[in-house]
C-alpha cells in the first residue's frame, strides 16, 4: 500500500493542471444562476459546507445538489444533467473515456467502525478482508466477544465501496447475506443499533454515534492520512464533462474550491490537496 503522499502526487501528475478554461470575474454583477451538482453521498457533506460559503461571497449563485452515490454522478456528467458531479473513487478508464475530466479537491480517508458497545478497538487489513469475504465470521476470532459478525457495505456503485474494496483488496468477493445500504447516513444507523454489526464511512462523516477501529494498529485520523500511516484513504473527485462549455458562475466556484479559502474548508475534516 502507497503512502497517501505519493498516491497524491500520482493523481496530480495524472489530472494535470486541475481545472481550465475561460474564468468569471466574480466582481461582476450577475444574474441569478443555478449549479447542478449529483453524485457521492461522502462528497456531499463537503460540498455542502463549500456551497453555503460561496453562496455568502456570491449572491447571485445558487445549487442545486443530489446525493445519491459515486455512479449517479459519474453518470450524471456525459448525460448532462448535472454540471458537476461527485465521486468518492478514482473513475475507471472506460468512465474516464466516456467524456469526463477528473478534478481532485480534497483526499479522504475511510473509517471502519463498529457498535459503540463491542470491545474490538483494532484490525488488521487481512482480518477486515476476511471478515468481508466471509474468512472471518466471529467476533471471537479477532478477538471480541462470540456472536456472528454482521457484515454491512455500501450499495453497488457507491464510491466509498469502490474505494473501500480495491484498497483492502476484495473487489467482487463481498460475502453473501452482508447487509447493504443506500447512504452513510443507513450504514451509521445501523451500526449504531446493531451490536454484532461492523460497516465503513467517510472518515469526515464519523460521529459519537459509532467506535472507530484502529487499522493495523493505526487510529483512523487525518493526521495519520496525511503522514501515511493509515492505509485506508481515498481521493474526493469533482466532475465535469470534457469539451462542455461550463456556465462562467461553474467555472469561478470550481476555481475558488481551490483557494486558501476554499481548501481551508477543506481542511476541517479532510485533508486539503494545497
């Protein structure tokens, strides 16, 4: 596994430059304007603090955002009903092919969590595979209580899935009977009544509703993405159509995501790409 520094500089020498085209002057008096924004529902609490601060510098601007996983986004962005979309995985080259551009805005990491009431506080990255390949059944065999492990993911196409699977190397061994659910906010839920039950979420989404596991003896923090040491992290993606011509009021947010300002929002609790 590559320390989220490299994998970081990778992703920026391939993006390139990370966004182009012609650039609004924000001074300017505008009239009202509507950005489409679909995809994540991990982006989406990010975009949310991004927009209800660039809505107070610019008046005029307006979004409209639908939350409903990586794939909708990514789907959402050739089709052009929306103008930007969301993903909390990198795209595949067939995605990328079908017209996209990818624009990095911030890197993620992804939190394994368990019922506040379960003593397991650490898993290697084999256990956490074998558990979601079904290797591993009991908690007693990592240490925990005896009772059946109850394995919850996120839906098909999600990106946080996406990411969580080719990370911790299980892409399309899911076991069978795991229980799957549409949103962080179900997966929360869930774990959060269910005792026996062990999910993942976007690490800026974890709240005193859940436990957070240590991975590989490592604390899932921000600090310990950023230095590398914890292994379960992912990029955050905006998306845009390639050769569309973007609304200039699209263009100026997308510039100031970029920002000190923009990446300052960024940083309370994900790690700027700045």
């Amino acid at each position: 596994m590559k320390k989220i520094s490299v994998v970081l500089l990778l992703t920026l020498a391939v993006l390139g430059p990370v966004f182009s085209g012609p650039r609004s002057d924000q001074n300017a008096a505008a009239a009202p304007y509507t950005v489409t924004v679909a995809g994540s529902t991990s982006v989406s609490p990010l975009m949310e603090l991004l927009t209800a601060e660039y809505k107070n510098l610019r008046g005029n601007v307006s979004f409209n955002i639908s939350a409903t996983g990586s794939g909708d986004g990514i789907k959402a962005v050739p089709a052009e009903t929306a103008e930007i979309g969301m993903s909390s995985r990198e795209l595949s080259p067939a995605e990328i092919g079908s017209g996209i551009d990818e624009h990095l805005i911030a890197i993620d990491g992804i939190a394994v969590i368990v019922n506040s009431g379960n003593p397991v506080s650490n898993l290697t990255i084999d256990q956490i595979r074998g558990i979601y390949t079904g290797a591993i059944s009991d908690w007693s065999q990592v240490g925990g209580r005896a009772g059946r492990i109850a394995v919850v993911s996120r839906e098909p196409g999600s990106g946080t899935r996406g990411a969580f699977e080719e990370i911790v190397r299980f892409q399309d061994q899911l076991v069978r009977g795991s229980i799957e659910f549409d949103g962080t906010g179900a997966v929360k839920a869930e774990i959060s009544r269910n005792a026996d039950a062990i999910g993942y979420i976007s690490l800026g989404s974890v709240d005193n509703s859940v436990k957070t596991l240590n991975v590989g003896g490592v604390p899932a923090t921000t600090a310990n993405v950023i230095n590398g040491t914890y292994l379960i992290a992912r990029p955050f993606l905006l998306l845009t159509k390639k050769g569309r011509t973007l609304n200039s009021e699209t263009l100026a947010f997308l510039d100031w995501i970029l920002t000190d300002a923009g990446q300052a929002i960024v940083k309370t609790s994900w790690i700027s790409v700045k």
